[in-house]
C-alpha cells in the first residue's frame, strides 16, 4: 500500500524540502537501476575488450595466411 507524502504549509520552502529529501518512496526502483547500469557498463566494456582481441588474432592469423609462400 503507498503512503502519501506528508503535507506542510503552502510557502514553507524549506519544509517542503525538508519533506522530500526525507521522502524514500522510489528508492528502490533508483538502486535497482544504479546497479543494472553498473552491470551494463561492466558487460560492454568486457564485450569491448572480447572483441578486440578477437579482431587481432584474426588479423594476425589472415597475415600469416597471407605471407605463406607457394612453390608448385
């Protein structure tokens, strides 16, 4: 069940602040979110680095193809 945000006087400026830095509705949902990017960042980066050496050793293995010398 959600519970409403506490009430305080109109023009109270640094009640209503007060209110909603004490508010923790939704907190969840943000950690949730922070720690998905996280993964999210940690997974492109090792798929970012995968790939890269993956691009190498196929570089490297087509110039060795390349540089093999043919006598019939």
């Amino acid at each position: 069940m959600m519970q409403d945000a506490p009430q305080t006087k109109r023009g109270d400026g640094a009640g209503m602040l007060m209110l909603l830095l004490e508010d923790e509705r939704g907190n969840t949902l943000a950690e949730y979110a922070i720690v998905t990017a996280i993964f999210a960042v940690a997974m492109a980066g090792t798929l970012h680095l995968i790939s890269n050496e993956l691009g190498n050793n196929l570089s490297r293995t087509s110039n060795s193809l390349t540089n093999q010398s043919y006598t019939p």
